[in-house]
C-alpha cells in the first residue's frame, strides 16, 4: 500500500446466492485510492461499480479479498463498526438525492454534522455548495441539483457517488460536479464517482474502467478538465 | 376474462403479503361483528324467549295484593272489562328447615287452585307431578331450589308453615314465568340454595295461613288491546275493603322488571361498543389503502395506460377490503356465536327459563357483515376513489413530493433544543395531522375500553363496603309475618344470641311528584341506629329527622324531587291514607328505591299506631344455631335474611361476572391497541423506509433510526392517555347510568390506580406492535431502498 492511499482493496470479489445461482458482482478487483483523489468510475450496468462502491462505502462486504480504509479493515468489520466508519468518515450522493424530507438544507447538514468530526458548519458548508441562499428550505422546494449539492456538502473524508447526475439535465449536472470538485478542492476529500456518462471522467484524476467484475483498465488524466468544460 | 384473472391473482398476492396488516385490520372489525352478535343475539335470545314463555305459561300482566279477600269476589272480577283470566292465591312468605343447613332458608308459598295447573302463571312441570288438592303434605318447588340441593321426587323438608313446622315431600319440580328472576330476603343476587318458591294446594294453605276461601293475592291476565291502568284500578276498587294494595303491572313486577334491566344493559352494549370497533376498522382500512394506492400508483397508471376501465381498477382495490372484512367477519362471527352461547349459557345460571337458546339467526349476521362491510368500503372510498381520479399519464410519473412546514418548535427558535431526529419526528406528525389525531383517537378508544373494564370492580367493592360494612352491619334481619307491636322487640331481644336489635317497619306505597310516580316501600327506622343505618351524602351515618322523609338520590333523580320540596305519597296499606310529605334530605342508597323516615313519623302516616314489620340483629356467633332453632319455631316470623352469606353470595356472582367481562374488555382494548399502532407504525416504515435508509447509510445506528419512528408512535401514543382517561370516564358513565335500574344503582367509583394500569398495558400493548416494527427497520435493505425511486 502506497504511504497516502485512502482505500486498499487487494482481490475483492462478491458472490451473490440468489436462488439456486451465484451471480459473481466482483471478480477479484485490486485498486488503491489517495487521499484527495477523485475517481471516476466507469462501465456498463452490472459490471461491478455499485458493488464495489457500496463495498468501499461500508453498506456491504466483499466475499473474499480485503478492503481497508486508512489502514483499517473494512471486509470483516462488525455492523456497529461499519456504521460508526460510515458516520465518521463517508458520504453517498445517489442518483435520488436522499435527503430528509422533513428537515431543511441546513438541518439535513447538521444531521451528518451533529453527529460526526467535521471541519465546518452547516452554513458554511451550504455556502461551499452555494446554497447559502436556499439553506432554510425543505427538500420539496429545492431542484434535483441543489438537492444534490446539500447531499455534497455534508462534507465527509470520502464522498463516494453513484450516478450523482443520473436525474439531471446537464447544466444542472456541471452545477453538481462543480460543488463535487469545489469540496475536494477545499477540503481535500477523497472522492469515487461512478457514471454512465463518459464526459465526466475528464474532471478525475483517475478513471477506472469495469468489465464484468474487474477493473479492466485503469488510466491517469494528464490534465483535468474543470466540469464547466465538460459536456454531454 | 383472463384479464380479470390477473387482477385477482394480483389481489391475492396483495393479501399474501399484507397479510399481518389485513389481520390486524380483520381483528379489530372482527371485535365489531362480535359485540354486535353476542348484543343483539343476546338481547333477541333473551325477549324472543321470555315473549314466547309469557305466552305460552300465561304470565300475568297485572298483580294485586291484599290482605284477607274472599274467594266469592271471583265472580265481580271476571266481570272486569279487559280481564281475559284470573287466579286468587295465598302467597306467603315462609321459612325452610333444610337438611345439612344451620339457618333456616326461606320461601315463599303460593297456593294452587282446585283444579290444578293455574290460569295464569302457568306451571311447567319439569319432573313429577304437582300436588293433588287435599295433600297436605305435598308441594311441588322450583327446580332451581330442587337442583340446588339435589332433592328428587319423593324427598321431603321441613318448612315452617305460619308456626307450624309441617314435613312436606316433594311431588315435582316447575318453572313459572313469574320467577324467571327471584331473589330471597337481604339477597342482591339468586341463591337457589337459601330462597324457594313453594306451591301446595289452596284447601291445604287456607286454613294454615287463616285464609280459609280467602286470598291475598290476585294474577289477572288481560286480553289483547285491554287498557291495564283500567284494570288496575277496578281490580283496587274491589280489594280495598280487604286490605288491597294498589294493583301493579309487569312493570314493577320483580323478575320481570330485572329481565328489562338486562335488556337495558344488552341494547346499551350494542349501541356503544360495535360502533367504537367499525370506526377504528374504518380508520385503519383508509390508512392501509391509502398507503397501498400511493405504492401502486405507478401500477394504477399502466392498468389505465393498457386500457383497464377505472372502475375495474377501483373494484380490484375494493375487492381487497371485502377480502379483509370476510376475514374480520368470519372470526368476528365464530367468536360472537361462541361467546354468545357461552352468554345464553350464564343466563341459564341466572334466569330460569325451560330453555334458552343463544338466537343466531341468518339475519343477525347478514346485518353484521353488512354493516362491516359498509363500514369499510366507506373507510376505503377516499382511497378508491382517488384510484379513479389518477390520470394514466400522471400516475406513471412519481408524485409531488410532500411538503413541510416549519414547525411551531421552529418558529419559537427551540428546533435547536431537540436532535434532528426528533425534529424529524414531531415535522411528520404535523405533517399529517389528521392521520396523527385519528391514530391518538384510536388508543385512547383502547384505553377507554380497559378503564370500563377495569374500573367495574372498584365501583362494586365500594358498594359492597357502603352496603354490607357502613349501612347495613346487621347480622341478620328478621320480617314478621304480619306487622307487631313494638313490644315485640323485647322478645327479639330474649332471642337466644341476640346482641343487639332494632326494629324496622317498610311500608308500600305510591310515591309520586306530578306526573312521576314509583312504587316502592317507605322503610322506617329509630332516628339513631347502630346496626341498619342511613348514610348521607358523604357516606356518613345520617340520624333521621323526626318529621319528612329521607330519599336516596336515586328516587330524586326518578321522581324529580329535591330537598325542601313534597311529594305525594299513597299508603298500599291499612286506611290507604294519601298525603304530601316533606323530603328532609337526600341520601345514599345503592339499593332499591330507598326512601327511609323515622319509624314513629312512618307509624303515624299510616294511621295505624305504632307498629313493627321486622328487626335488624346484631347476634353472637357461637351461639347460632339456638337462635336458628328458636326462629324457626317462632311463628311470627315469616323470613330471615343473613348479611354475610348475602354478601359472599353477591361477591362470589359479581367476581364471576366481572371476571369475564374484564377479560372480554382487556383482549378488545389490546386488539384495538395492536391494530391501531400496528398498522400506523408499518404504514409509516413503509412511506418513510427510504429516509430512514438514508440515515442508516449516513452512519446513524439502528437504535437511532428506529427512534424515529418510535419517537412518533410514543408522542402519539402520549396524547392518546389523557385522551382516553377521560373517554374512560365517559363510557364508565354510560355503564353505570346503564346498570342504574330501581333495583340497584352501582357508584361510579374510578380511582387514580384505574387509569395508571389502563395506560400500562395499551404501553405495552405499543410496545409490542412497536417491537415487531422496529425488527422490520433492522432488516431494511439499504441499497436496495436507495436505488429506487419512491
């Protein structure tokens, strides 16, 4: 493991019993993470993404192989364990916002916050995302974008992305992107962003190509473009 | 047709999986149909009964009591207009001397005419024969009496007839109409063992009785559409003579008027609790579909898409509420026949019918599936018909996102004080808080039921300490046969044993304020007792005014009277005087129609000198049965009734009855309380299963995300306490206002302790249903919660 890699994962699979039949998700995948990172991960449906970003993520463990998150192991970690690493340390934006419907934008914020180490406050995360404006209004009242972007600035060590602008047009998206790359920037959050849409891999510093269960390829941008120049 | 075919097999598969919300819905409609049977069957089985055994074994509608009339008045009363058939009868009361009983037990004969079965109040000879004119030794008894202490025709007991001890041998046991309901002396409750009804020939009990071709007791029955007021008051103008008392009807007649008490208590049932159960059903269907509409929308709209007519649709989701009402009904309609039977079958013990059988009857179901039903499709119609009302091209998109206020915590600044999570909580309750008020309505409903169930036996043991430990501390109490002399108390007291005695004189009459009247008796007593005495408002031991009469609260509230104001009163006896009286003050009394007054003031109103009816004794214990024996061969005295085992015969019934009746209200209280929190709380889990996703995904534990939802059920099951107590209150109310007859009234007694363990079990009760909903929140799929769309 290199001195300032985030994630490990060294051989991770994930067999699924569904029925009589095993579906293999993961085939032995192998990747490390730096802190302050941002990877996109790319890849048809059922190639494996999800399952390795809800692996990383601590919603699910691997079959075989070991995932560990600065150092620690996250394959044989314990449910209380795996909530206190998610409540400490990561953030999921998902394709449908998942916000709380019943609390405002800042309080939405402040339930991450209240409850974990963290570098700002709501408010100042909010104006982060530029949302100081919309901060006192309920998810009902915000667009699929700024919804998105409070999902962002719950401001987590690993800010993990599962087709963050599946439901968005595209200057929505690019808005998306901009307080995804804008937390990173400040805070230096390590951040996995899985999409369909190949024009993002462009804002990473890496991209991560699945096939079937495994990374197929994995490539360096010489230069990352900024999500404003990014179309699709 | 095979479209149809696949709708219902969607229905069924709904069912299969809905099958834990369909039953607690099913349960709480099944208590409806249940009390609906069991009320209306019992009432229906009860007057259905006793209408066709009136007919049948001629029941008498109007009874007159005098003294000593002469049998040759029989031709002057078959000319009465409107009397279809009479009898003149010795009736008296009289002592029993049983074998394998201390005290003597008591009775009352009445005389049988010389041709054998009576005209009115036929007898229905259950074993044996009745007595042949003549045999003096015979008597035919009731067949509870028979059963009581196992005698068979042929075995004979002693009863002491006016002094004279006589051996009569059993010929038959009957059942009469008129005592389908009979208690003894000083009895609250049957005690077949210790009261029996005797009947021997009238040639034999006229001379013993001094009654020879004489009567003091006259059955009349009517015929159809005679005026019974007209009767009475013909039948009156002839017994006045010789000492008759006004005539009375059914009315007033004892078993008759408590069979009315108990059809009273049946009706009240029906109307009160079904209602409560179809409301909380109705309730719980609307939430149910409600909740299933909003997670098919997207299904409602590609049926319509695919060309379904919308009341296709709407019939696919009103089927599902058939499906779970013929649930509730099927169980609601075995139980309710079950413990119907099991009710026909208590009956039995108290009432003596030849036969009563629990009436369930085609109808009375029909009627109480029908009225579920209804009741649920009406909880159903705003779900359906908002399924009609979906426009195919909407529903296939997903709804408006609910919107929220920011709450009053909020907007006083005081969000802050509270963790997220119960601003979470406290924003969804007011979020729908219609839904939240009706969830609140539902267990309160619970908690009211349990403190109906609860409360009954505080209220009974404090009638039984007012009654058996504060009014009456008699040991026993003795009626003469005839009023006495009040000398005849020192005889009382020579009685072996006797510690103390006082003397008590009850007088009939007719005590009316206007229009209102009563018939009841006037009881008279020393101002200053120690043994039988009147308690005042304030359960303290009252000293009767030496002019005016005392009421109990329950002949003020009947005849309108206050203290200060008259009342007519009509003495039945002697002169018949008629004159006011004033009402000195108002009293307690749970028993009867208690009108008490000062036993010389009483004398005088009667116009009959001092006199003495009976004593209250207070006796040695050791020393017993020499009293029993001089009793027993005292001939003056016609009855005796024994406090203690009136009261641990009373306490023994009432235990029983409360018992069951708790036990019925606990498991109704506890269906609604699951049903109700059951429901709400997957109903919840269901529409807010993706949040609560979200905050197990933000690293929030399960401890803390059930909490949530259980922070909401708790606020709302909070609110519903006080909500209930005073519900609980309410319906105790109505039970006691409906057990309230002018035989007794029971206090409503509810102590603190009542309420504490009416809310303790609906908190477990939520707790309960609480628990099996926060095991679902433990097994929610995250991912799979998060990548669909709501």
């Amino acid at each position: 493991m290199t001195d300032n890699a985030v994630f490990a994962m060294q051989d991770v699979t994930k067999v699924y019993r569904t029925g009589g039949a095993d579906v293999w998700a993961l085939r032995g995948v192998s990747a490390e993470l730096a802190a302050g990172e941002v990877v996109v991960m790319l890849g048809p449906s059922g190639s494996g993404k999800s399952t390795l970003l809800n692996i990383m993520g601590g919603l699910d463990r691997p079959t075989d192989g070991r995932v560990s998150f600065q150092g620690t192991d996250l394959s044989g970690a314990s449910d209380r364990e795996l909530t206190l690493y998610r409540r400490n340390h990561v953030g999921f934006v998902f394709q449908f916002y998942n916000l709380v419907p019943s609390l405002t934008a800042r309080e939405n914020v402040a339930l991450v916050t209240e409850i974990a180490r963290n570098p700002m406050t709501p408010s100042q995360a909010l104006e982060l995302v530029g949302l100081t404006e919309r901060r006192d209004h309920f998810p009902a009242q915000l667009s699929g974008g700024e919804q998105q972007r409070v999902a962002i600035a719950k401001q987590p060590e690993v800010l993990l992305c599962d087709e963050p602008t599946g439901a968005l047009d595209s200057a929505t998206g690019i808005m998306v992107l901009e307080a995804l790359t804008t937390i990173n920037r400040t805070l230096g959050t390590t951040t996995a962003i899985i999409t369909h849409n190949a024009g993002i891999q462009a804002i990473a510093h890496r991209v991560f190509q699945f096939v079937d269960g495994r990374i197929e390829s994995m490539h360096r941008n010489a230069t990352r473009l900024a999500p404003s120049q990014v179309s699709w | 047709m095979s479209a149809v075919g696949a709708l219902d097999r969607k229905l069924l598969r709904d069912l299969m999986r809905l099958w834990a919300q369909g039953l607690a819905v099913a349960l709480v409609m099944a208590c409806g149909v249940m009390t609906i049977i069991i009320a209306v069957g019992a009432h229906r089985s009860l007057l259905l009964t006793r209408e066709a055994y009136y007919e049948r074994y001629r029941f008498a509608h109007v009874v007159a009591e005098a003294n000593r009339a002469p049998l040759s008045l029989g031709k002057a009363i078959s000319e009465i207009p409107g009397v279809a058939s009479f009898e003149m009868r010795i009736s008296r009361r009289v002592l029993l001397d049983l074998p394998q009983m201390r005290e003597p037990a008591s009775g009352q004969v009445i005389s049988l005419p010389a041709h054998g079965d009576p005209r009115v109040n036929r007898l229905l000879v259950r074993r044996g024969r009745l007595p042949e004119a003549g045999r003096a030794n015979e008597v035919a008894v009731n067949e509870d009496f028979a059963k009581a202490h196992a005698f068979r025709i042929g075995d004979s007991f002693s009863a002491i007839l006016n002094g004279r001890k006589e051996r009569l041998q059993i010929t038959g046991t009957v059942l009469s109409p008129e005592f389908i309901y009979t208690i003894g002396p000083g009895d609250m409750v049957p005690d077949p063992r210790r009261y029996a009804i005797l009947y021997m020939p009238g040639d034999v009990l006229g001379p013993v009785f001094d009654r020879k071709e004489a009567f003091n007791n006259l059955v009349l029955r009517l015929m159809p559409g005679a005026s019974e007021p007209a009767v009475r008051m013909a039948a009156d103008r002839l017994l006045k003579p010789y000492g008759g008392m006004a005539a009375y009807g059914r009315k007033h007649q004892m078993s008759h008027a408590f069979l009315d008490a108990e059809l009273d208590q049946l009706a009240a049932m029906a109307r009160i609790i079904p209602p409560i159960f179809l409301l909380v059903s109705a309730f719980l269907i609307n939430i149910v579909l409600t909740r299933l509409v909003a997670l098919e929308r997207e299904q409602i709209g590609l049926l319509k898409a695919l060309g379904y007519y919308d009341r296709t649709i709407a019939w696919h989701y009103a089927k599902l509420v058939i499906a779970i009402s013929a649930v509730g009904i099927a169980i609601g309609a075995g139980a309710g026949t079950w413990l119907g039977r099991g009710l026909a079958r208590l009956y039995g013990e108290f009432f003596s019918f030849p036969f009563l059988v629990f009436q369930s009857s085609p109808d009375l179901y029909a009627i109480a599936a029908g009225i579920s039903i209804a009741g649920a499709l009406a909880g159903a119609m705003k779900a359906i018909l908002s399924v009609l009302a979906l426009d195919p091209a909407v529903s296939m998109r997903p709804p408006a996102p609910a919107r929220f206020g920011r709450s009053l915590l909020a907007r006083l600044g005081l969000a802050n004080l509270f963790s997220k999570l119960t601003v979470m909580a406290f924003r969804q309750l007011l979020h729908q808080p219609v839904r939240a008020a009706l969830t609140s309505l539902g267990m309160a409903l619970g908690v009211a039921l349990l403190v109906t169930a609860l409360f009954a036996r505080d209220s009974v043991d404090f009638m039984v300490e007012t009654v058996f430990w504060r009014a009456d501390r008699q040991h026993a109490s003795l009626a003469f046969g005839e009023p006495a002399q009040p000398s005849v108390m020192a005889a009382v007291r020579h009685l072996p044993g006797v510690v103390a005695a006082e003397p008590y004189l009850s007088v009939p009459v007719i005590l009316s304020n206007g229009n209102r009247s009563r018939r009841l008796a006037i009881t008279g007593k020393p101002p200053a007792t120690t043994l039988s005495r009147v308690l005042d408002a304030s359960f303290d031991p009252t000293v009767l005014p030496s002019d005016g009469v005392v009421i109990s609260e329950r002949v003020a509230q009947v005849l309108g009277l206050t203290r200060g104001g008259t009342a007519n009163v009509e003495v039945l006896t002697g002169r018949r005087i008629a004159t006011t009286v004033r009402i000195s003050a108002v009293v307690q009394s749970f028993l009867g129609l208690g009108v008490f007054m000062d036993i010389d003031a009483l004398s005088r109103l009667t116009g009959e000198g001092p006199r003495v009816g009976g004593a209250h004794l207070a006796v040695d214990t050791n020393t017993l049965d020499a009293l029993y024996a001089a009793i027993k061969s005292t001939p003056a005295i016609a009855s005796l009734g024994l406090q203690t085992l009136s009261r641990d015969k009373f306490r023994e019934t009432i235990d029983r009855n409360i018992s069951i009746m708790t036990t019925l209200y606990l498991t109704l209280a506890i269906i609604i309380v699951f049903g109700v929190i059951y429901n709400s709380a997957r109903i919840q889990l269901s529409e807010r299963a993706r949040e609560l996703a979200s905050l197990r995904v933000l690293g929030f534990t399960r401890m803390e995300v059930s909490q949530v939802l259980l922070t909401e059920l708790l606020l709302v099951v909070i609110v519903a306490q006080p909500l209930g107590w005073a519900l609980g209150a309410g319906f105790a109310m109505l039970v006691t206002d409906g057990f309230a007859s002018d035989l007794f009234q029971i206090p409503l007694v509810l102590e603190p302790a009542i309420f504490a363990k009416a809310s303790l079990i609906v908190l477990a009760a939520a707790a309960g249903s609480a628990l099996l909903v926060r095991r679902r929140v433990d097994r929610l799929d995250l991912i799979r919660v998060l990548k669909t769309r709501e």
